[in-house]
C-alpha cells in the first residue's frame, strides 16, 4: 500500500518510492531508509513530503496519514526540543572553546573537529531551528567571544536553510561563522575584555584580528572558499568603511555582505565586557538604518525576513502586563509572532511557558486581540532571567 506522508513522520525502516523533488537533486539516496541522518539529509535538500510503500517498508505507528505534530501545540514536544537546542547549544559551546584555547595557547586543531559541532547545530536546526535560535537568544556565557561564534553559526544556518542551501553549503557556511573570529585568541585579553572604550592604539590591535585567524586557517589548511570569506570579510562595508582591507559594494562577496549582517546582529543582542544587550528588534532597525551606506540591503533581507518583525528570543511585554519570548516569526501578521507567556496578568510567574498565538481574537470581533504586544525589551529590562525559567521547564518536561 502506498501512502504519503510529511518528511517529519519519515523514520527508518520504511521503504521511499517518491518524494517531491527529483531523484536527480538528491543522488546521495536510496529508497529504503536506514538511519536519521539519511532523513536529515532529504530535509536539507528540502523535501518536505514523500511516498511510502507499507508491503516493502515500515508503516506509521497508528497506520494513519495526517501530518506530524506542531511543537508548538504540543507544550511536551516543544519541552523537548527546547531540551535538545540547550544541550546542542551547551556541547558545541564547550568544544568551540577547546578549539579557540588550543588556538591561544598555540596550538592546533582539526577541521573535522570544527565540522563535528558544525552538523551538530545543523541536525538540531532541521529538527527545529526556532528553538534552537531561542536558546542562542536568551543564553549569555561567560566568554563571549566564544559565545558569539557559536550563536552566529547557529544564526548562519538558519538563514542559509532559509535561502535554500544544501547540507554542504550549510557546512560551510556555517563552519565560516564559527572560525569567523578565531584570530581573536591571539589578541590579548586585556584588550578583549577591557570595559569601556578603546583607545586608538587597542582598536588597531583588535582589528588585527581578521588577518590574524585568516593566516591560522591557511596554516591549518582550512581552504573552503565560504569559510575565509566569512572570516576575512565580516568586519567590511558596503561604503568602504570597513576593514581590514576597506572594499566597497560589489568587491565585497556574497558570503561577505552575509556575514557582516549576522555578525552585528548577534553581536549587538547579546551583554558582553563593554556593553548592555539591545533587543532583537531594536537590533534589525539599526542594521536597517544603515541602508546601503554600512550592510548590503539584500543581506539584510535575508535576515530580517527569516527572524521575522520580532525574531525568535525576543523578550515582550504585552497589554495585558503579561510577558513572554517571541519563538516564532508569523509571515501573516509579523506584529503577531507565536511567544511562550513567562508571566502572568498577576505579576506571578506561569507553572509552564505557555505557548500563545497572538492571532487569538477577543470575542467575536475578528479587530480585537486577546493580547498584542507593547514592546521588546532587552534582559537588563527585566527582573528575571528568562533563559533559566524555560530551562527548569524544558528539563523537567523532557524527562
């Protein structure tokens, strides 16, 4: 019998017979599926359903056909993934930081390490990018440079599977953002962690750092062209203004446009030595304000219509006095996102966040809204941490 289904209900064992892309787009597959990975694989190649044989394969668990589960509408799924996306987020950071002390120290490092964590964040961005991209949102650590290559990959990939690129250009892609600033391992620490202003002698040795982790990637035979793009051209602008070698427009390349966007936003959302977070909205209208002059215009498109009006990891205060996260942009309304509620009209915190469409209509007039959305405000705003509170929730659910 055959029957189709959504790539989400795919598992091993049961027998493909079609999917809704040509077998020639995907040469790497065979019909029977033996493992996860295969299953991630036809996801970065995007396919979203497939035809099943149920007399040569496996069938569904309840024989049925409609389509997979919304973590959002299932509060033990999204716990889950919210669980998964942390300690995702939590592996990667550790072994980033091996890789970058080993750096400092003078020591070496495998690609194949750095591609390790790269395909971890992958698989967890197929299974659920917004989650994921939360976690990167709402969790500060102590080093942040390392922090920020670690969320800037994960930002990286969910643009890139947004523009549709496959598991390899995701790799590299993504391998880029995490060795973007590697050449700041070998800055001295005073000057990274120095609080306030640098003088003019400190931002000329920071900006060193470009030259510096492009000459370590060629030593250590990291060649992919996406990678050293991302690493030697994030700090360019579209005017010139940039560094290290001031390009202007069209001589900075594609990866470079890319990586100057995601750079700053990451960077800029997050508390570091110097600086207070900024929230992710109040973020995207700064890129935007610089227009043509500093990032390239198609560059921020990308991002800005991936993440959505308030990307995911946005901290909201709502009408009703209630909080909440943003998790997931809604291309319909994009003053509407999907949020997780931390707070109640009391005050008091939720037992659980509580996943709430903000579509939900007040009574019968389609106009009026249960709850909308007052304004974003940065972790410094708040009198809580909302990173700890869905972390007690997602742990407990998982088990």
């Amino acid at each position: 019998m055959k029957k189709k289904i959504s790539i989400d209900q795919l598992v091993p064992g049961m027998y493909v017979v079609s999917t809704n892309r040509s077998w020639l787009q995907i040469p790497f597959f065979r019909k029977r599926i033996k493992s996860r990975e295969i299953v991630q694989k036809l996801k970065a190649y995007r396919v979203t359903e497939v035809v099943i044989d149920t007399e040569r394969g496996g069938d569904l668990p309840d024989s049925s056909s409609f389509g997979p589960l919304n973590p959002f509408d299932h509060p033990e799924i999204l716990a889950r993934n919210m669980n998964q996306s942390m300690a995702a987020h939590s592996k990667v950071l550790s072994e980033t930081t091996k890789i970058m002390e080993d750096v400092r120290n003078g020591e070496g490092f495998t690609e194949k390490k750095a591609d390790e964590q790269v395909n971890l964040l992958i698989d967890q961005v197929m299974e659920d990018p917004q989650s994921l991209l939360c976690i990167s949102v709402l969790k500060n650590a102590d080093e942040f440079t390392f922090n920020h290559c670690v969320n800037t990959a994960i930002l990286s990939l969910f643009v890139g599977q947004f523009l549709g690129m496959s598991r390899d250009g995701l790799l590299q892609f993504g391998k880029g953002a995490l060795l973007h600033d590697l050449g700041k391992c070998m800055i001295p620490r005073e000057i990274l962690m120095k609080p306030g202003k640098l003088n003019q002698e400190e931002e000329a040795i920071i900006k060193t750092h470009v030259h510096k982790g492009l000459d370590y990637l060629k030593k250590m035979n990291v060649a992919s062209e996406e990678v050293l793009l991302f690493a030697g051209e994030h700090h360019e602008r579209m005017d010139g203004s940039g560094y290290p070698n001031g390009l202007r427009g069209d001589q900075i390349s594609w990866y470079g446009k890319l990586a100057a966007v995601l750079d700053v936003y990451d960077a800029i959302t997050h508390e570091n030595y110097y600086k207070n977070s900024e929230d992710p909205k109040s973020v995207l209208e700064f890129i935007a304000s610089g227009g043509s002059k500093s990032f390239d215009p198609k560059a921020y498109k990308a991002l800005s219509d991936c993440v959505g009006l308030y990307p995911p990891g946005t901290l909201l205060m709502l009408d009703t006095g209630e909080m909440a996260v943003s998790y997931e942009p809604n291309n319909r309304s994009p003053d509407r996102p999907k949020v997780l509620l931390l707070t109640r009209v009391d005050g008091g915190f939720c037992a659980t966040p509580e996943p709430i469409d903000l579509t939900e209509p007040k009574g019968n007039d389609p106009s009026q809204f249960l709850r909308s959305i007052v304004t974003a405000m940065t972790h410094e705003d708040a009198n809580f941490n909302p990173f700890e509170i869905i972390e007690k929730y997602s742990l407990h659910e998982s088990r």
